[in-house]
C-alpha cells in the first residue's frame, strides 16, 4: 500500500471521505448503522485499494464500495429509513420546507420506489453525482441510468399527484 504522501494513503482518503460516505450509508441503512457500514466500507476499500485504477474519482470508488457494504447490511435487517432526513448541511429555509410536497409524503413515494429506481435517484438527486458518477457506482451504462431516472420520476409524479392537487 501507498503511504507518506502518496494519493492513495489509506488513513487520508479515510479523513477526507468519511462524512460523505457516512452519509450516504445512512441514507440506505438508517444512522444507527451507518457508522458500521462505514467502517465495513473503508476496511474493504483498504483490502481492494491496490486495485483502484483511477478510472473513476476515489469518491465515486468508495460510494461503489459502500453500495454493496448497505445491500450486504441491507439484505440482514430492512431498516426504516427516512432518506430526506438526512441531507448533510441542515440548511433548509422555512420557505423550503413549505414546498408543495412535504417531506413525508416524498420519503414514503421513495420508499414505494423498486430498489434500482430509488438507488438512481438518491445517487443522481440526493448525492448529486452526474450520470456517469452513478453508471460507474451502480455499474450499469449511462443510459441505463437516465432511463431509470425518468421512469422513478414518472412513478414519483403519479404517486405524488394527489398530494400536490390537495395542498393547493
């Protein structure tokens, strides 16, 4: 392994890219077992770090990494989680928060969402990695990507129609 001041020491990209992974893990197994999903991921990532080419950037690598960390976890207990809930900075106005869609009601649409759906959805929106972020962490082509996207935000209007409708 790397060490010094090479761009592959493990304990530094441990420091820079904990948060983000820490969230994202909690996105996908809710905060009390994000910190072990986390820890899951960067003791893998320091298994795998040898193979780590630099076709991707070292974040998008990780969250590949933590993905499969939060489906292994996932597959052991269904957690509930609310995925809006956790959108890192908590900066969210008053005037966000009376948006036309409440946030329960969109967490409960994701949540109706077939994994696949979701996943792009958190990647694209939620963690706003571009399509070729997502294709590489989900490892499906780009359009794969843009085709689930447009059909979870089909799924998510018809789900979410009624409410809108009713808040007005």
């Amino acid at each position: 392994m790397p060490t010094g001041g090479s761009e592959l020491n493990m304990a530094r990209i441990a420091r820079e890219h904990y948060d983000a992974v820490y969230r994202f893990c909690a996105r996908r197994v809710g905060t009390d077992r994000a910190a072990d999903v986390a820890q899951e991921t960067f003791l893998t990532a320091q298994k795998v770090l040898h193979k780590f080419r630099g076709d991707s950037s070292i974040t998008t690598w990780l969250f590949g990494i933590a993905l499969n960390e939060c489906r292994r976890a996932y597959r052991k207990v269904r957690p509930e989680v609310s995925l809006l809930d956790l959108d890192g900075a908590g900066s969210q106005t008053t005037s966000l928060q009376d948006e036309v869609v409440d946030r329960h009601a969109l967490n409960q649409a994701l949540s109706r969402l077939s994994p696949d759906h979701r996943e792009v959805v958190i990647l694209h929106e939620v963690e706003g990695m571009t399509y070729e972020e997502a294709a590489v962490v989900l490892g499906v082509p780009v359009g794969t990507v843009k085709s689930r996207l447009h059909h979870a935000f089909l799924q998510l209007r018809r789900q979410l129609m009624p409410v809108e409708e009713a808040a007005r």
